[in-house]
C-alpha cells in the first residue's frame, strides 16, 4: 500500500454556503407548501402545488445536511487519509478548507491511542504522571481527538527498562524517539495501530543493542562485530549507542511508513539491586589508579632527592643510610595522614 493524494480543490466555502442556500429553500418550501396547503382547505382547491412544496421542503431538510458531512478542514501538517466503502481513495496533505464525497470516512485507528509523547498528554496532570512512569498507556475508552494524522516531528518517551548488558549485569536505560509519519497510507493500512506498533518496536530495538555493551569498557569485548576487542560501553560511548538504536527502530518501522528522525538515551544506571557493588568496584578502581600516581609521584621526589644531595655533597651517605632514607621518604609521600617527624638531635650514628 503506498500513498496517493486525493485529487480535490479547496471549494469547502463555496459548498458551504451552496448547501447553506439549498436548506434555506427547503425551509422556505415547507413554509409556502404548509401555507398553501391551509389556503387550499379553506378554498377547497389547488392544494396540489402545496403538497409538493411541503414534501420537497421535507426531503430537502431530511437529506440535506448530508453534504455537510464532506465539509473538512486541515491545518498545517496534518493529512487526512479518506475511504469510500472500503477502499482506499487517497490523502490530503495541504492544509485548507476541502468539500470531498459525503460518503468518504476518515480513517486513524491510532486516534484514541496515547503515548508518552508530545500531542498525546495535555491537560491532565494525573494522566500524565501516570503515563510518564508506565511508559505508554492506551486509553480505549476516552472519546477520540481525531481522525487527522499529524505530520509533525513528536518524541516519544517510553520510560525506563531494565536490560542485561553483555556481561549479564542488569542496567535500567530509558531513550527518547523524535519520530514522524512520512506515509500515511502505510502508517493506516500495514499495521493494526501504528503508534502501539512503534512503542513495541522501540522497546525491542532498545533491548537488542543494549546487550551488545557492557555499561563500562570491559577486557575482551567486542560490540563492533568486527572480531577485536574494543573500547565501546554505554556509558562511554553513548551518541554510538544511539544511532545504531535509531538505525534498528529505523528498519523495524519503514514498513508502517515512519521515520526515525533522532535517538537520544536519557537516562542510564546499574539497576538498585547491584548499584551499591558496583559503586564500590568503581571506588576501589579509582583508589588503585589514585595510589599508582601517588607512588609513581614519589620514586621520581625520592630519585630527585637522592641526585640533589650527591651533587651538593651535603652528605654522604652508605647504602643501609640510603635504604632507610628512601624508605622514611616513601613512608611519608605515600601515607594517609600528615606527617609527624622525630627530630634527632645526637649523632647521626
């Protein structure tokens, strides 16, 4: 099913105010037709030309508001996708004020769908509290917003999920999809409910890539498919997580006549259950690393100070005195705490 334009001029007010006048006329033919026939009762002749007035006023006033039922009205970016007893006659696109067949319907059956996106959640605050935490809801029973299908860029935010990473640790990660529909024809008739079919297909996307990364860069992991080892991590490399999310919605989704304008990951943690660990695991890796400085940083002060003093000959020095120094110096550079020197005031032997 592909789209095609229904082919129609912008003459609504011009139908409008034709249909406008035809009930007028009715009206007006049911008032002589009722005049005329009290006129003729009296008289008792020429009653026919009333009775003709009077039914062509009634059947008038009876089918003509029919035409009011072709009248539509489009504002910009948004289309309308019309039937004609089952078959597809087109969509119109351009905005304005259209008079097509009466009998075409307007056909969205995601109108009473409501996802956590832009156009969807308005003026409830209770509503949208909940639909921002379940990700999506669907309000079968509210009244429809519309059969009109927006053409505009929307985001959708499908919450939270918990996913294993590739290393089995569970992280809980939520995306926002900036979407539009491309076609329409596509969007009504390939799939059942093109909105719920999009929230799935998130869903499953985000799941498939997910465990493709560990949360941190990890030893022996390959995320590029390429057979080598590299740096890729959720965390760190977060705009490449992104686009192959985007990517796989994107060709999950080109059959219901979407497109997947941007991906974004919003949100990015360990789940509760092994967020303390590995807090823990984090502090410790960033104890060692601080450590590794700290004695890198004083074998260098404690080389430098053993140069300075052989050069100024300020003292020398046999090997035990020189161990015991370098192990005083190493003691007081690498220590927790201040330092709290024994000043020795004898002899140095």
């Amino acid at each position: 099913m592909t789209e095609k334009i229904y082919v129609t001029k912008k003459n609504g007010m011009r139908a409008l105010v034709l249909n406008l006048l035809f009930l007028a006329a009715a009206i007006a033919c049911i008032v002589f037709g009722a005049n005329g026939l009290s006129e003729a009762d009296r008289s008792g002749e020429g009653g026919i030309l009333g009775a003709v007035l009077l039914v062509a006023g009634l059947a008038g006033t009876l089918f003509g508001w029919i035409p009011l039922c072709g009248l539509k009205v489009l504002k910009p970016q948004e289309a309308l996708v019309l039937t004609l007893f089952g078959e597809y006659k087109g969509t119109i696109r351009e905005p304005g004020f259209y008079f097509v067949n009466p009998f075409c319907s307007a056909v969205n059956p995601a109108a009473a769908t409501k996802l956590a996106q832009s156009g969807d959640i308005q003026g409830n605050v209770s509503q949208a509290a909940m639909t921002a935490l379940n990700g999506i809801n669907i309000s079968t029973g509210a009244a429809e917003t519309g059969k009109k299908i927006s053409l505009k860029a929307m985001t959708l935010n499908n919450g939270k999920q918990k996913i294993n990473d590739c290393l089995g640790n569970p992280v809980e990660i939520g995306i926002a999809v900036i979407w539009r529909v491309t076609d329409t024809a596509k969007a009504v008739f390939n799939v059942d409910n093109y909105k719920e079919y999009l929230s799935l297909q998130c869903d499953s996307a985000l799941r498939n890539i997910v465990r493709i990364y560990p949360y941190d860069v990890a030893a022996n992991v390959d995320t590029t498919g390429d057979g080598q080892a590299d740096e890729g991590s959720l965390r760190g490399s977060a705009e490449v997580v992104a686009e192959r999310i985007r990517q796989e919605i994107q060709g999950k989704v080109r059959d219901a006549g979407l497109e997947i304008i941007d991906a974004r990951i919003t949100y990015l943690a360990y789940a509760p259950e092994i967020a303390s660990v590995m807090l823990q695991r984090q502090q410790a890796s960033a104890i060692i690393d601080a450590r590794k400085m700290i004695v890198d940083g004083a074998v260098g002060m404690v080389e430098m100070a053993l140069e300075r003093l052989n050069e100024k000959q300020v003292v020398n020095l046999d090997e035990e005195r020189k161990a015991a120094m370098v192990s005083n110096l190493l003691v007081v550079l690498c220590g927790n705490r201040d330092a709290q020197p024994v000043v020795n005031s004898g002899s140095l032997y």
